[in-house]
C-alpha cells in the first residue's frame, strides 16, 4: 500500500514539475503512474488531499537525502564547502522533487496549511538547519545556529539557480566563499 501511494506521488511531483500545479489532477496522475483510472482517489480523495499527497512526497524525499550526510567533528573551509556542494549536487538529482517544490512554493502563497510544510516549518527543514549548526560547528563557527538558517537558504538558492537552469554558477565557488567568511580567525 506504501508503494502505491509513493508511486502515485512520485507520479503527481512528475505532474506538477513538468506541467504546473494546475496539471496535478486524479486523474492525470492515474495516466502518469499507469495506473486504473480511480486509483489515485482511493488515497486522495479530493484536490486539496492530492496535493498534500505530493507535498508530503518532497519532505520525504528530503529527509532520504539528508540521512546521507555524514560530517566529521573537525572540517576545513574546503571540506565544509565539498559536503554542502555534494549535499546539493544530491538534491539537484531529484529534479522533479525540487522543481515541484519550488513551483508549489509559489503556487500555494495563499494556503498555509499546504505551502508551510514545504518551509522552515516542516520538522525535516529543521534537521536539515540542524545538520548546517553540526557542518558550521566542526568548521568553528561561531553562533552556527543563526549562520545555519542562512546556509541552508543559500544553498536553497544555488538549487533553484540549478534546477531552474538560471545562469551558469559555481557552487562550489560561492559556497566556499560564504563559509570562509563566517569561520572565525585562527
């Protein structure tokens, strides 16, 4: 039952990244997942349950990415920089997870109940801050808590600035920078 239901998400998320919002629909995601039409109601019964279907879907896939992160107690600039880089290289391979996310981001301005999950207010943004303090901390920044919150919404940035093929950008480049401005001087 758990596997239908991720596939019927995985197929809404497909939906929303490549079509919009306004796509994610019973029963296109019935014909996406290759599925008997009806069988994406049976776990969504309306719009707004189809929707935190696959809300829920991109914190799930968030929280799989975040339990690969391993951070040593002592890091360097350099080091520091190759784990977030590698963090966001992993969520830029989930292209359609990130691509309906910042779609529904925007999308879902007016409805909190959907739209927060997909902010600092889910419980798997609050690791993801927690595991930046823990990156920030071995690095020896000092106040890592606060320095976390924004390297998290930078590294943000740098995905929507991949995902939506913004511009060409170095990540790995900006995110050295940002973190070697924060460390404090040996």
């Amino acid at each position: 039952m758990a596997q239908r239901r991720d596939a019927l998400a995985d197929a809404g998320l497909r939906l929303v990244a490549r079509d919009g919002l306004r796509a994610l629909t019973h029963r296109a995601v019935d014909a996406e997942a290759g599925v008997p039409s009806g069988s994406t109601s049976y776990y969504a019964r309306g719009r707004r349950d189809l929707t935190a279907l696959v809300v829920a879907r991109i914190s799930e896939r968030l929280a799989d990415d975040l339990d690969g992160v391993a951070i040593p107690p002592v890091l360097d600039v350099v080091g520091a920089a190759h784990i977030a880089d590698a963090f966001l290289t992993e969520l830029a391979t989930r292209q359609d997870a990130q691509a309906a996310r910042l779609a529904m981001l925007t999308e879902l301005r007016p409805d909190d109940d959907l739209r927060v999950p997909l902010t600092s207010a889910d419980p798997v943004r609050a690791a993801l801050v927690a595991t930046a303090v823990r990156l920030l901390t071995a690095l020896g920044v000092d106040e890592a808590d606060g320095a976390a919150v924004d390297l998290v919404g930078l590294v943000d940035a740098l995905l929507l600035y991949r995902i939506a093929e913004v511009a060409p950008l170095d990540a790995h480049r900006v995110l050295a920078a940002y973190l070697s401005g924060l460390r404090r001087p040996a």
